[in-house]
C-alpha cells in the first residue's frame, strides 16, 4: 500500500504583517510629533504641607507635647512672607515685619541677618500665597539656601506655610 500524501489547498487570506506594522509605526510617530499640550496642562497647584517643628527646644523631643498648638514654639525662626499678585508674581516680601524691594534685596537683607554672630536663627518658616507661581517661590528658596550661618554651616532647616485668604502685605 502506497500512502499518498494529500496536498491540502489553501485558501485563506494570507496577512501582510510588515503593512500593518508600518502603518502603526507612521500613525505613532504622527501623533507624538504632533501633540502640543495645553499651557494650562504645564502648570501645577501646589497644595503646601502644614508647618512643621524641624528642631524642637532644648532638652525636649519635637513632637512630644501633644497640647502645643504652635509647632514652633521654642524654635529659633525667621519668618519670610511672600505676598502675590493676581498673576502669580512677587508683589510683597517681608522678614518678620519688614518689608524688602525684591528677591536680590532679599538676599543681602538675609545675609545681614543671618551672618550675625548672636543671631538666634536656625530655621525659616516661607508663608506663601496661595496664587504664587512655583517658580516664584524657587526664587525665594534658591535665595535662602545660599545663606550662611554664623556657625559656617548653610541653612537648611526650611518649612512652608500657606498665607491665610484675604491676608494683607
């Protein structure tokens, strides 16, 4: 007995894959050369953290007393307020209660302060508005990080604080 092996006919549709796959690869790179995202997709709301104590008093652990509402209680801190416009931009800044022209007066004003040898300050509190831009408030920070201590050493014990609505420069 001869066995004779049955050709079987095919009759599919045979696929061009290399077609397919050439035209997801040009509708891919069409979408990603072409997509511009909205200005508004760029910019980001910052939702602040509350302040927080980075060193506590002498001799007592930060944190420990759950009573103390003020979590800078004991705490040698420099306030520096920023107050914004409409836009986002810097209307107003002030340390402690004084006001100062700008952010490169900010920086000589802080070295001034800061590089006095019985200066009690070892960390600053920013409170900030609520519509200031983030790279506004990078300008602020990128100022206080290059200050010095009397000790030698940079500052950077730095905490944030939203300035409350309607509050006045």
């Amino acid at each position: 007995m001869s066995r004779r092996k049955k050709k079987h006919s095919e009759d599919g549709v045979a696929l061009n894959l290399a077609a397919m796959l050439d035209m997801a690869f040009q509708l891919l790179a069409f979408f990603i050369m072409t997509f511009k995202p909205a200005p508004i997709e760029g910019q980001i709301n910052l939702k602040l953290p509350p302040p927080e104590a980075i060193a506590g008093a002498p001799g007592q652990k930060a944190g420990s007393d759950e009573q103390n509402k003020n979590p800078v209680q004991g705490i040698e801190t420099l306030t520096i307020s920023i107050f914004s416009t409409g836009t986002g931009k810097i209307a107003t800044l002030a340390i402690g209660e004084a006001n100062v022209a700008g952010v490169s007066a900010l920086d000589g004003r802080l070295k001034d302060v800061l590089s006095n040898p019985n200066s009690p300050f070892q960390q600053v509190i920013i409170q900030v508005g609520s519509r200031l831009r983030y790279e506004e408030l990078m300008k602020v920070v990128d100022v206080c990080t290059k200050q010095t201590l009397p000790t030698g050493e940079k500052l950077t014990k730095l905490s944030f604080v939203e300035l409350p609505e309607g509050a006045a420069p």
